[in-house]
C-alpha cells in the first residue's frame, strides 16, 4: 500500500492547507502534509512563486505503518 498524494498550490502554505481540507471535505487534523515549495512573493510582486504541498490522509498513513510493523514482526 502506498499514501495517495496530492498535491496544492496557493500563494501561502496555510492558503495551500485550507484549499485541501476544502476541496476533501477534512480537517487540518486529518490530513498530513509536506511542504515541496515554500513559495516566494518575488520583489515587488513579481517572479512570485506560488506555496506547494502534497497532502495524505493521516488514517492511510496509520494503516501503511501498521502494515509495514506486521511485516517486521513476521
């Protein structure tokens, strides 16, 4: 079993945060995330470059570490 990843984009990390617990409908508690991109507001506006994260629904991550556990135990 491998985490479903998915990836946001905003102009802020916390932007990018509240977009993903929006659009799959769960709370920030919910959800794992690691920054790719932190973002950067550029000088005077521009070559502005947007936050990126990837976001994985915790429980999934339980799963895959109970599993990779039992393996071990075998």
């Amino acid at each position: 079993m491998e985490l479903n990843k998915q990836r946001f984009e905003a102009k802020t990390v916390e932007e990018a945060i509240t977009n993903a617990t929006v659009s799959l409908g769960m709370t920030s508690d919910e959800l794992g995330y690691e920054v790719i991109e932190k973002g950067s507001s550029g000088f005077l506006g521009l070559n502005s470059k947007n936050a990126v994260i990837e976001v994985w629904k915790k429980a999934d991550e339980e799963k895959l570490l109970a599993e990779e556990a039992a393996k071990k135990e075998e």
